[in-house]
C-alpha cells in the first residue's frame, strides 16, 4: 500500500512533493546566495527583494523541469499547488530564522534611526517594531513565494512534456 495524500480525487505521492520541496529548498538557497552577491553590490536597497523573486522563479524552473513527469501524472494545478504550498510554508519558517541573526536588528534600528527620531522609545517600542518587521517580512515571502513558485513549476513543467494519462 503507497502513502497518497487525497484531495478532492487527485492522488500524489507525499515522497515525491517531500523530495520536490527539498530539492527546490536546496536550489532556492544556492541561487539566493548567488544572486545576492551579485544584485546588493548593484542596487542594494532593492537586492535583496530581486534576488529573492529571481532565486524561486529560477530554482521552480528548474525542479518544475526535474519533475515534469511526476507532475503530469497527476492534475498538473493540484501536484504544482501542494509542491509550492510546502515549498512556501518552509520559506516562511527561512524568513523567520533570519531574525535570529545580531545584525538584524542592529540594521533595523540604524534604518529606523535614519528615518525618525527615536530617542524617546522604550525596549516596549523596539520590542514591537522588531515584530512588525519580521510579520511584514514573512509576509512578502509568502506571497512572493507562492506567487512565483507556482509560475516557475507551472512554466518549467510544461516545458518538458510529460506522459499524461
């Protein structure tokens, strides 16, 4: 007996969306770090952002290609869905592990300090300032992760053509 995930009829296999994600995780990571070193030299206000949406269109590319056959097994929209939905649930989680690093905050506060006077905060205000940054961030990768991931798999399986029931 197969372990299937089931959703309103269509069948696939949880391994391969777990071995899709993984692998689309892996290409994201090495191409963000790519691309970073290449666009924050060039602009680096909007780097950052570019890379970001350049590194999931192209690692979604790629792995929509690799799985082109597994994903025309099935309903091409519901096999593409769940890969970039887990694939966006593991990035939301990598946009809230940045926070963990010092520096994070460190630049928060100088881009803050840049803009307003905050010499009458209190740890309360930076306290909640430095949530809103990481909700506002999480958000962005949220969207644009599963706006663009779903684009990339759609657009790389069908540049393969699979074997369609």
């Amino acid at each position: 007996m197969s372990k299937t995930l089931s959703y309103g009829g269509d069948k696939l296999k949880f391994g391969d969306v777990v071995t899709a994600v993984a692998s689309l995780t892996v290409a994201y990571i090495l191409l963000e770090s790519a691309y970073l070193a290449v666009f924050v030299q060039v602009n680096s206000y909007w780097g950052a952002d570019v890379a970001l949406i350049l590194s999931v269109l192209t690692a979604s590319l790629i792995i929509g290609y690799m799985f082109a056959t597994k994903i025309h097994e099935e309903s091409r929209r519901g096999a593409i869905s769940r890969i970039a939905v887990l694939f966006t649930l593991v990035l939301a989680f990598y946009a809230m592990a940045s926070f963990t690093n010092p520096y994070t905050s460190a630049a928060m506060k100088e881009g803050l300090e840049s803009m307003f006077s905050t010499s009458g905060w209190t740890t309360m205000d930076w306290v909640s300032y430095s949530a809103f940054v990481m909700e506002i961030l999480v958000a962005m990768y949220v969207v644009l992760a599963l706006v663009f991931s779903f684009i990339g798999l759609y657009a790389g399986s069908m540049l393969k053509r699979g074997a369609k029931k």
